[in-house]
C-alpha cells in the first residue's frame, strides 16, 4: 500500500480485495476497473508483469528454504550413516580382539586375569 497512511492500510486493503472481487464477478465494475487503471498507464500486461515479479520473490525464497531443508536433510542422513558404520565396525571388533588376546602368550608383565 504504497502512499497510504499507516492507519489506513487496513481500510485500503479491504477495499482492493473488493475491487478485485468486483474485477473478476462484474462486467461493468471490470470495465470501469480497467479504465482507472489505463488512466494510470497500467494494463493487463503491466499487471501480469507485477504480479508475476511479486511471485517469484516469494518462490525464490521458498526455493531458498527447501534447498536449505534438502541440504540439511543430507547432512543428517550421512551423519547416520556415518554412526552406523561405526556402530558395525565396533560390534566386528571386538570378538576379533577377544579372540586374538586369548591366542597370545601371557605378558609376564601383566597381573593375571
């Protein structure tokens, strides 16, 4: 709401969803619609233009968000992998080490067990 009174934003807000209501239902309210804004030097192309500028600022940012999601998502899901591994490679260790201390001589130096 560009060159509106912040107290009357609201106001001006409701009465643009009206109109444009009014743009897509009525005829006649269409017709004179289009004429105030040709007055101003806009037409339908202007408007697509606009609107499709104002779009594609939010979908920018929302594509932004789910790469950044995605990107995270990645992290974690090699993250668990990682663990996982980790996990393996501990439960594979450790018989293979009990089993090679019990094939070992006894170290004198250690107390016996």
């Amino acid at each position: 709401m560009i060159g509106i009174a912040p107290e009357f934003e609201g106001l001006a807000e409701q009465y643009t969803a009206q109109n444009a209501l009014s743009w897509r239902l009525d005829p006649i309210a269409a017709t004179e619609i289009e004429m105030r804004l040709a007055s101003y030097g806009l037409d339908q192309h202007s408007i697509n233009a606009e609107a499709y500028v104002q779009a594609s600022e939010a979908l920018t940012l929302f594509e932004d968000l789910l790469r950044a999601a995605q990107l995270r998502r990645m992290v974690l899901l090699k993250e668990i992998g990682n663990q996982r591994l980790i996990g393996a490679r501990r439960t594979d260790e450790r018989p293979k080490r009990a089993a090679i201390s019990s094939n070992l001589p006894p170290n004198p130096e250690l107390p016996p067990q």
